[in-house]
C-alpha cells in the first residue's frame, strides 16, 4: 500500500513512522492514568523508553530463532556476515517484543525503585493500542500478510515490500488491528476499578492470545516459523493462554478466600 511516507525530501518507513505513533499514543494515554498511581504524567515516557527497548531486542531475537534452522539450510546464500545477521535479525516477532517490553518494565522498576505493579497496572492496558497502531504499520507494508483470497475480501498490493504484489490477500494486518483496539477497550473498562496488575496481564494475555491463535490460520507469510505443525506464535499463544487462564482461575479463588 503505503511502504514508505517522503517527508522534506526524503522517504521513510511507514512501519517506523506507525510504530512512533503507537508508542507516543501509548504514553499520552497511559499519562492520563498515572496520578492515580502516584506517579507524574511523564513517567510513562521514561517506563516507555525501557518498554520499546526491550521490545525491539526481544522482537528481534525471537524472529531469529524462528529463522536460525532456514538461515542454516540456506547458508550458501548468505555469503557474508552483514547478510547473514540480516537474514536472522531483519525482521520481528510480536511475542519476542511483548516480553521484552514487560521485561524492559521490570528492569525501569528495579533501577527507578518504582514498584513493579505500579508500572504494570499503568501500561498492560495500553499494549493493545500500540499494537493496533504499529499493524497498521504492518498493512502499509505489505508485511504479516494473510493468505491469497479473492475480492472483495482479498485486497491486492502494489507497491508492498513485505508481500506478493498484485495478488489479492486477506488483510489479517488490519483484523489483528481492529481486535486489539476491541482488547484495549476491554482492559481499558476493566481497570477502571483498582485491579491486581497480575489479573491484568492474565485477562490481556487471555485475550489476545485467543485471538492470535485463530488469526494464525489466515495468514499467507511463511518466513514467522513452525514449530510441530503450528506457527511459532500459535505454539506460544497455546501456552499463554493456559498460563493466564491459570492466572485468571488462581486470582478469583484468592480474593474469594479473602471475602
């Protein structure tokens, strides 16, 4: 669709500009929540900078274990080590970015001394409003694409990097957009009432992790990795749904034994 915005001259990735995007909408609405913590309407930029590091080491190195056994097949074609680390690391994995973003979180508690159910609560219900924002970035590009499905469902790109051109897709891109921003509403409602941060991110991996597991089935790239019959993310999707609906189950049966 749209892979590159040209602004003064020069052109720039519509994913990076979309994931800029997501990430300040992420911090300016977290900031509307953070008094309620204690905390100051900026904190959320300094929780978000360690937040969108680990997100993107993470992202980074799960896409190349899901490309460490292909790369290694291919080894011929990748005859130098700039072109060889690309193949591993030239793209990302949302779950990969998902852990390294709470695990950038952990470590902004443990350096700022925030306490780590503070910085929890203020950004788990924001993920999903980044995350609906940066597929957008996906769908510009061509990248994530769905399977090949004929109009006027399937829509044909033409100037996408990241997918087949001139073939009708399912735009999943935008689906996973449109159910994140349904979870964001979710978990937004949700922690109108004073939460434990761990029901939080229980309910949001329950979620979303739902979601993506069928979302799986409809899309077309084959490079996100398989792992015994499955996607990469649907095998990783399984086990977060079981551990948050365990979290889910272990956190209501806790506060009726309190009651």
């Amino acid at each position: 669709m749209f892979p590159y915005i040209q602004f003064l001259g020069r052109e720039y990735p519509t994913f990076a500009i979309l994931g800029l995007v997501g990430f300040f909408a992420a911090v300016v609405v977290a900031g509307f929540r953070a008094k309620r913590y204690g905390l100051s309407r900026g904190e959320p930029v300094y929780i978000g900078l360690f937040a969108g590091i680990g997100l993107l080491v993470g992202s980074v190195l799960l896409f190349g274990l899901t490309r460490a056994s292909y790369v290694w097949e291919n080894r011929a074609y990748f005859p130098n080590l700039p072109t060889l680390i690309f193949g591993l690391f030239g793209g990302m994995v949302f779950y990969g970015g998902l852990f390294g973003a709470i695990a950038g979180i952990f470590l902004y508690s443990r350096i700022m001394k925030v306490p780590i159910s503070t910085a929890m609560k203020l950004t788990i219900p924001v993920f999903p409003l980044a995350h609906a924002i940066m597929r957008l970035g996906c769908f510009a590009g061509g990248c994530c694409h769905g399977i090949a499905f004929p109009p006027p469902l399937g829509i044909a790109f033409t100037h996408a990097v990241g997918a087949p051109n001139n073939i009708p897709l399912l735009p999943v891109q935008l689906y996973e957009a449109a159910a994140n921003l349904l979870i964001f509403g979710i978990i937004w409602c949700y922690t109108k009432k004073d939460r434990s941060w761990v029901s939080i991110a229980c309910l949001y991996g329950l979620i979303y992790s739902f979601v993506r597991f069928w979302l799986e089935f409809l899309r077309g790239d084959a490079i996100r990795g398989f792992v015994a019959g499955i996607s990469t993310s649907q095998f990783i999707s399984i086990c977060v749904f079981i551990v948050c609906a365990a979290g889910l189950i272990t956190a209501a049966r806790q506060k009726r034994e309190r009651v």
